[in-house]
C-alpha cells in the first residue's frame, strides 16, 4: 500500500535511509576513491542522515507535547529534514547530499495544491530536479561520474515516469542505479579501481530508502521483495575490492569544513577565494546559514576566508595523513580504554569508577555518532573498546569507530545490547591483556549475560505475550515482550523465574530513578528463596528510561 508523501513519510524515510546506509556503510568506505581515496565517505553520508533524522524526530517529540493525536505538519518535517543535514553534513558527499535535500524542500514545503494525492507525484517529480539544479549550484567545479551524475539520472527518471509518488520515487530510485553502474566509464579513477562512484552509492541508498518509505514499509521491517531497495539483489555491480594503489597524483593536505552565518554576497566572494586555494569546493545552504567545504593545502587560509565573510563555526580541519601521523604520537597516549554508553546517573558513576569514558543516553534522545566519536577521542588510548549497551545503537557505534579508526585509533566494537552485559563486560576488562584477549574475554562475559528490561506501557499494543493496555508493567527478555504484569515487582518476579529456569549464577539488578529499595529486597529475596547459590547484586542505576534492568549471568 502506497503512503501519502507526509510527515509520517518523511520520518521513515529517514529511519529507512539511517538503517541501509548503517548496513552499507563498511562497503561504501571501501569503494572511495574520489575524490580522495580517505575511506570515509560511508560514514561521512551516515552521520549526515544521522543528523537529519535526529532533527526530524524532535520535531515530532516537540509537537507531542502540544499535541499527540496528529503528527506535525508536514513543511516543518521537511525544513528539519533539510536543515539537520545541512548542519551534520560531513565530507565531500554529505555536504553535496545535504543540498540534495535542502533543493527538494525548496519545492516540498510549497502549496500541496486541490488534490494532495495526484500532486504528490508531480511535487515529487519537481523536487528530485530542484534538488539537482541546487546541488550543481553548490558545487564549485562539478564532475561527471560522481553522486552529481547519480542524482541527475534520478531526476530525469523521475520526470517521465506514470503513477503515484511511490512510482515516482521508484523510477527515480531506478535510474539512479543505472546511472551508478556507468561511472566507472565516466571518471578515469573510478575505471582504474574497478569501483562505482561512493557517493553515487550513498545517494542509491537514500533514495531506495526513499521507495520503501512511499511503499509504506518503516524501519527494521523487512522487505520480501528480492529486487527490492536495500536488499542484495541491489548490490550485483559492487566490486570484491578495491586496489590500494591507484596511481593518482599529489593531492591537498587538508580538508576544511565549517558552519557559516553570511549573506549572500560574502559567500559568492567566499567561493572566488577558496576556488582559487583549492578544490573539491562545495558550498551548499543559503538564508544565512552555510555548510562550507573544500580542500586545501592551507587550512589557515580557508578558515580566515570564512572570517573575512561572516562567522564561521563548528570548524573541523582533517589532515589526509592524520591517521598515520597519529600513530607516531602514540607515546602521549594510553594503552587502553573503554567507552560505554549509559542511562543513568548512578550507572555513569559505577562505569567511571570501573575506568571507562562514560556517553549519557538520555530518554528519547541516543548520543549521536559524533558524540561516541568524540568520546573515543576524549579517552586519549591507543586501544578502545567501545560498550553501546544498547541494541538500536549498533550502526550508529560501527560508525563512530570506523571514523575513529580512520583518525588512527584502534576500536573494537563490542554489540552489547543492554547496560547489564557493559557491566559484565567492564567486569572481566583486564588492561594488561593483549588487546584481543581482553576484547575476547569481555565479549564472551557480554554473550553469558541474558537481560530483561521491564517497561511501562504507553498505549494499548499487540504483544508477543499478547494485548497489553496502558499503564501494564511489560517484562522484555533478550528485548521481546514476555510477560504482561500489572504491578512492578510481581512481573519482575515472573521474569527472573524464566530466566533462571535455563540456570543462571548471578542476577545483576539496576533499579530505575523513581524505584524504591523494598522492590530490590523484595526479589533479592525471590531469588534467594526459590533459586539456590544464585547470588544478587543490586545497582542504583537512576535511569529515567525503564523503572528496571535485570541481567543473568
């Protein structure tokens, strides 16, 4: 059943576009190579929809406090859309995809028109060719082969095609991948390295993510069309690998990006100046907000450019030789350190006494991939092992740690699923170990911990252990629902005896902020009557998101 292009739509098209570029990523960055073969452009595309999305789904949290029972309008849906990943674009392709984006709202947020249903394809039609026209606009010197190509094959797809706006998107999405296949024949580099272009990828992705979400499919629900986007049937034309060599010549030392408050006028001088500093210049925005970036061999000289035209800010400078630099400075760091996200305040304290660099996962709002990265960085170690404690912040991890690899860090991902097996984890860390011993160690006492987490329902819901109303107390084992209570510490209870019934030598216990002592003594004393040499340890977590975490080891 195909969805109406609303704000409903918008924000599956970001979860959508979030989750295939977190599945993509690893392949995207292995494929790029223009134009500079950094590795980084999968999760530079990734953490500038990760911005979008971000921005989008606040909208909808604000407009829930005013008003629940409808979503928000639609024109507000898209300008966050745009203006997130104007602000979070990173890299060459995101800065090029934020204006992609930024183009089609130029055109999504007019006048709907008499019959929203047949404008919707005709809108979307215009958008996908503004967004081209806009992107090209951004672009200092464009090049044929690269997401510009991808993106205007969309475009003219789009324009022809008979239907609604699912078919619209469908034929643009189409396009798109035919035009992708052909870029190795259009830029030399590309042919030399047996790849397709890694931005025009990215750009297929978003726009097969783009498809499902008009065909009416959200995020994490699978596709049971073979040929549908972002399944394998899309990936026949990507290559097994990609030569280390590619014969290219001297390319600048840095690349440059910043935010800009300037008119206008600044910036048309600003594109002059730093066209003739460097290249790849891609400056994308407009009613004084600017997202800047260019190569260069003087960083200085760019961000002074900035200056002299309005106020430049969110500066970062990239040196292409960073990662190999950084591994000379390595005396000044630590050997090893864990990062662990987690939910509360007491949790936070028990992590940092344990050693670890601590990120807060606050309700409703996860840290971001640039968040985690930074968190990486702010632990100065040569080695990292990184804790997400959290299922849904599996991508958004893999993303942090690829760009702190690409900084010279060594990461390893542990996908722990809940803060119950971090705390297993931290428990056995040992950093005098090598680093894959310690890595081993900690994700096997991660993998022997299975976790609960019990919830207050927020509406009326099928279940798997069926119809819960609001206000039930639901008991999630290993994260589906698995008992349906009607008061904390009884549902608790009904937990803990079908966890422990697979055996089991210690309950772990993190109680919620607003808990009270006696529900923790009530099922310390559970387990010690009805479940022999089962030992409880009972943390004050202060989580605001679940009243209480249960882990068995």
């Amino acid at each position: 059943m195909s969805h109406t292009l609303d704000a409903d739509a918008v924000r599956a098209w970001c979860a959508l576009a979030l989750d295939a570029l977190g599945r993509a990523r690893e392949e995207i960055d292995a494929i790029n190579v223009y134009p500079v073969a950094d590795g980084d452009t999968g999760t530079n595309l990734y953490l500038t929809v990760e911005s979008a999305a971000r921005a989008v789904d606040d909208v909808f949290h604000g407009h829930a406090t005013t008003d629940p029972a409808s979503p928000p309008a639609f024109p507000d849906t898209v300008r966050a859309m745009a203006h997130g990943a104007l602000i979070g674009a990173r890299g060459n392709s995101g800065t090029i995809l934020a204006q992609l984006l930024r183009g089609m709202a130029e055109v999504l947020t007019g006048d709907p028109g008499p019959s929203p249903r047949t404008d919707d394809a005709e809108r979307l039609r215009r958008a996908l060719r503004r967004a081209v026209e806009s992107a090209y606009e951004g672009v200092a010197r464009p090049v044929e082969g690269t997401v510009l190509t991808v993106a205007a094959a969309a475009a003219d797809g789009a324009a022809n095609a008979p239907g609604d706006a699912a078919a619209v998107a469908r034929a643009a999405y189409e396009a798109a991948r035919t035009a992708l296949a052909a870029t190795p024949g259009q830029l030399e580099v590309l042919g030399r390295a047996g790849v397709v272009d890694a931005g025009g990828l990215g750009l297929v992705e978003v726009l097969g993510a783009l498809t499902r979400a008009l065909a009416g499919e959200t995020a994490g629900q699978p596709s049971h069309d073979a040929a549908a986007p972002g399944t394998s049937a899309t990936r026949a034309w990507r290559t097994e690998s990609c030569p280390a060599d590619l014969g290219g010549g001297a390319e600048p030392s840095y690349e440059v990006i910043y935010l800009l408050e300037a008119d206008d006028t600044a910036v048309a001088r600003l594109r002059t100046r730093l066209d003739a500093l460097g290249e790849s210049l891609v400056v994308v925005g407009g009613d004084g907000l600017w997202n800047v970036h260019v190569h260069v061999d003087d960083a200085g000289a760019a961000v002074e450019a900035g200056v002299e035209a309005g106020r430049p800010y969110r500066i970062r400078i990239t040196h292409f030789g960073a990662a190999q630099e950084e591994r000379t400075r390595t005396r000044e760091r630590a050997q090893r350190a864990v990062v662990a996200v987690v939910p509360g305040e007491g949790l936070a304290g028990l992590c940092t006494e344990a050693g670890a660099t601590v990120v807060a996962s606050r309700p409703g709002q996860q840290p971001t991939g640039e968040e985690l990265a930074e968190a990486i960085r702010r632990a100065h170690a040569r080695e990292v092992v990184l804790l997400p404690n959290d299922a849904e912040l599996r991508q958004t991890a893999a993303a942090a740690a690829e760009q702190a690899r690409a900084e010279g860090v060594r990461v390893a991902l542990i996908p722990t699923r809940s803060p119950v097996q971090g705390i297993a984890a931290l428990a056995v860390h040992e950093p005098g170990r090598r680093f894959d011993e310690d890595v081993v160690a900690m994700t096997a006492a991660a993998g022997a911990t299975r976790y609960a987490e019990l919830a207050v329902a927020e509406r009326q819901s099928w279940t798997m252990a069926g119809v819960c109303q609001a206000g039930d107390v639901l008991g999630l084992i290993d994260g589906d629902v698995a008992v349906i209570g009607a008061e904390l510490a009884p549902t608790a209870e009904t937990v803990l005896d079908r966890m422990l019934a697979a055996g089991g030598e210690m309950v772990t216990l993190v109680l919620g902020a607003d808990v009270p002592d006696a529900v923790a003594d009530r099922l310390e004393r559970h387990v010690r009557g009805g479940h022999l040499a089962v030992d409880t340890v009972v943390y004050r977590g202060g989580q605001q998101s679940a009243p209480l975490i249960v882990g068995v080891e």
